[in-house]
C-alpha cells in the first residue's frame, strides 16, 4: 500500500458511510476526508515538518495521523504513559517543531484547531531538524527494554504491512474494527487503522476508559466486554495479559457470547496454547500473531483457515522470514528506513530480530525466546525464560510472570496474580502445575509476589506489554534474595541434584 492507493481507497466509499466512530462523535467518510484534507492544508500552510502528536485514542488521533500522511509532514504519535523526561527526549530527539494536544482549558495555544470536532492545541517548537533517513513519514517510538525512547524511522513499506493484513482477513469479512489498544502503539496503528479503512471497515474508537484502559495497565475487562458489544465489533486487538484477564472475567461471570465477535488478535508477546484453548472456550476467537516495530508491525498470524495454537502463524503476504543456524529470526518485505539518530540506514534486505525460533514444516514460526534473555544455569543448561514464563502464564490464577537464574543452580520467578485476592497457596499450586510439566533443570524453585503489575507506566513492562527484566530485578531483588536465601536453608533433595547434574549438557 502506498499513501495515494490509501486515499484512493477513502474516496471510492460513499462519504454517506461510516468511517470512524467515537464514544460522543462518528464521521463519515465524507466528513473524515474533508476534516483530513482542511487540517493537512493548515499543517502545509504552517511551515510543520514534523509534528508530534500527544492525544488520547478517539476520531481526532486517526485523523492527525492522516493528515500528516496528506501533507507530507512527518508524524511523532507520543504514547500517553510517557514520563515527562521520556515526552522530552523523544520530541527533541525528533527534532518536532510542532505538537497537537487536546486544548487546555482556558490556557493559549499558537494555534487552535477544531479536528473531528475536538478543541486541539497546535503549539510551535523551536527545534533543529535531525538527519532523517530520506522518506520517512513516521517515527514510531518503542521504549524496549530500557527507560531511554527508541526511534523508528518507518516510510511506505512499512503500509505495506496493512496490504497483507486485508488479504489475509477477507475470508473473514470483518466490517468493524474496535481500537482498544493506544493508537501510538504501531501495532494497533497498523492493524487498527490502516488495514480496516484500506478494506472498507469501519474503524471504532472510542475513548480509553469506554474500553477499560486507564493508563497502560489499570484493565477492566468488564468495559471491554460492553464496549464490543455495544459498537458491534467484529474484531479487536488485545495484548496476552488483556487476554488472560477478559478470558477470566467471561469465565467468572458466565457472560452470554459475544455475537458480532469474529476475530481477537493477540500480539506483543508470546500467548500459549493453554491461555488460547481457555480464551476459545468462553467465547473469545482469538489467534496469535508475532511482529516488530523495526518491521512495521505484523509478520505472522494464525488464521481461523491456518491456525496452530503455540505457535505465531505463518508469515502474511508481506512477510518474509528466515532462521538461521543459531535459530535467530530474520525478517524483510517491510523493514524500517533506520533507527532515528543512528549513522546508517537498514539494509533493504533482512532485518535480525533478535528472537529465537523455528518453522515447522508446515510454515508455521514458533517463537523460544529472546537471544539475549537465555539463561545459562550453574550446571550449563540454556534455558529460554519465556518458554518457562510461558508454562507458569498457562495456569488461571497467574497473570504475568518473569524468570530469573542466569549463572543460579535454580531459576526464580516474579508473579503477578490474575486476581487481586489469589492467596499464597493458590500461587504455590500453579508454580508447581506448571514445573510438572518441565524438565528438571527448567522448574522454577523460588518465586515471589510482584509488588506492581508489569506495565508500561510502572516502568515495569514496555508499550506492547514486553517486562522489563532488568527493572523488574531491581524492584524485587530484596524479596528474591530473601527468597533464595530461605529455600538455601531448607536441607538439600540430594535426589534431584543427582537428576539435575546428569542432564548438564555435554
């Protein structure tokens, strides 16, 4: 997809149909592509080269986004959980000499809009303009696993990633599309908003707290439920944790199915077999998929025509994909034009994910973990903490969970419950559900209570629902130490010793 056939696709729709809905507006396509044309008109006739946008998820984001696209202007979309010091960093590191945010109330702004009938501030920036790779039209802003922003540079292959995404879905016909996930999140983005209009959908959006989001880890799966059924939604896009917890919810509750509900798409980190088997049974059509910023989003998804459960699908039309023989992923078909303020742009060809994995005969890409988060224990075992994590994620009563034991005879695991009153003993049973079904030297022999969900606005976890292992150590080192040192003193299964050293790798 290319930006032209993206508007040529707009103006072929009756402007009599529904193009956006939000929780107090709906525009159709006729008044959205006025609204895009006169705001990207205005941006042109400012002088804005790169526009950074600081808005909540409703009609007025999609067409910020759009118009930036119409007028040539270079779109920053700044996630909602940012720090302060991170909003900084990321405006000059982009070098934004403009941004858009809902209107103070009776404060000046440079300049007011009136975008999909909401008040917006439009305030300069004295700002110089960095090195851009040449064509880059978005930079999308992924925190990764450190507290310092990371800019992607995305041009036109990245839309790319939409046209793959409309071919894939068209058996389904799906009509409306629900946005419950924050819009800067590209994958939301993408597959949220560029796929469904692209295809003639209906894009809803309402507002973060109609969906149940406040902030980026406060979830009432509740208000999700309501939001999907009241709008009508054919599809969503949620992340696991938001998965585990509706799946929950539906199971508690009994909840009638959903009638409209097609398809649920799961992204940003690995789900599992178990957690989707659960989330089918009480009525959620959810399937997998696996993708990167660096690759504009999307590059596998299981399909109800092409689905295995534990794995993340097979590649989409845009895709490809390739492992190497230190089982690393690489990806190409729709790669970012650079990182923002590195020396050199990507290689058009592939792109190192960083991830280990596999594809099975059949085409289907497994995903074992990240390259740099393999542990390698005191006996000289590789474990991949997601696949233990995974394991420990299938059972009901946990709703996150992080592995540690690099260089440790025995792994140790952080917790977050799926229910707030999930008692010590119902924890115990599932870490211990779990070890069951892993080798010995992979079994998890301390674990503790987190003290926080791991999200992005605790520092805990990034935009896309990743933990940030590092930060989460450190909130907890204190009760893991207390831990390790309480199990140290209870007398040693000499039993599974025996069984542990005689699987040390040779």
């Amino acid at each position: 997809m290319s930006e032209p056939s993206l508007f040529a696709a707009l103006r072929s729709r009756s402007p009599r149909d529904p193009g956006l809905v939000g929780s107090r507006l709906a525009l159709a396509h006729g008044a959205m592509l006025d609204d895009i044309d006169a705001l990207a008109t205005d941006l042109v006739r400012s002088g804005v080269r790169i526009l950074a946008s600081a808005l909540p998820n409703g009609p007025a984001w999609i067409v910020v986004d759009l118009a930036a696209m119409r007028a040539g202007v270079v779109h920053v979309p700044l996630p909602s959980f940012f720090t302060d010091v991170q909003r900084d960093f990321a405006l000059r590191a982009a070098g934004a000499d403009a941004v858009v945010e809902p209107l103070p109330r009776g404060q000046a702004a440079d300049k007011t809009l009136l975008v999909a009938g909401t008040p917006l501030a439009l305030n300069r920036r004295i700002a110089p303009v960095p090195e851009l790779p040449t064509g880059t039209r978005k930079i999308t802003f992924t925190s990764g696993t450190t507290a310092t922003p990371k800019g992607v540079c995305l041009g036109e292959a990245a839309l790319t990633v939409a046209d793959g995404l409309v071919q894939a879905l068209a058996p389904l016909q799906i009509r409306r599309h629900l946005c419950a996930l924050p819009l800067p999140v590209l994958l939301e983005n993408i597959a949220g908003v560029y796929a469904p209009l692209l295809s003639g959908a209906t894009v809803v959006v309402p507002d973060p707290d109609e969906v149940g989001l406040r902030g980026s880890s406060a979830f009432q799966p509740a208000a999700l439920d309501a939001a999907v059924r009241r709008h009508r939604a054919e599809s969503v896009i949620v992340l696991p944790q938001m998965l585990r917890a509706w799946s929950a919810w539906r199971r508690a509750v009994s909840a009638a199915p959903q009638p409209t509900l097609k398809f649920v798409a799961v992204g940003g980190a690995h789900v599992g077999a178990e957690v989707l088997a659960r989330a089918r049974l009480c009525g959620l059509p959810a399937y997998e998929g696996y993708g990167l910023s660096e690759a504009g989003s999307v590059q596998t998804l299981n399909l109800p025509c092409a689905d295995r459960p534990g794995s993340a699908g097979r590649a989409l039309p845009h895709a490809r994909l390739r492992v190497d023989d230190e089982r690393q992923i690489w990806v190409g078909g729709s790669l970012m034009l650079g990182y923002l303020g590195a020396d050199r742009t990507v290689s058009p060809a592939w792109w190192p994910t960083g991830d280990l994995g596999r594809i099975d005969a059949d085409g289907f890409l497994h995903i074992d973990g990240r390259r740099d988060n393999v542990l390698i224990t005191s006996f000289g075992r590789n474990v991949s903490p997601e696949w233990v994590e995974s394991e420990l994620q299938g059972a009901p009563a946990i709703a996150q969970a992080v592995v540690y034991g690099n260089g440790a005879p025995q792994l140790t695991a952080v917790l977050w419950p799926a229910r707030a009153d999930a008692g010590e003993a119902e924890l115990a049973q599932a870490v211990e559900s779990a070890n069951a079904r892993l080798p010995d030297y992979a079994r998890v022999a301390h674990w503790i209570r987190a003290r926080a969900p791991f999200a992005a606005d605790s520092g805990l976890a990034t935009a896309n629902g990743r933990p940030r292992r590092h930060a989460i150590e450190q909130a907890h080192r204190d009760a893991i130490d207390a831990a390790i040192r309480t199990r140290s003193l209870q007398p040693m299964d000499t039993h599974d010793l025996s069984r542990t050293a005689a699987g040390i790798d040779r």
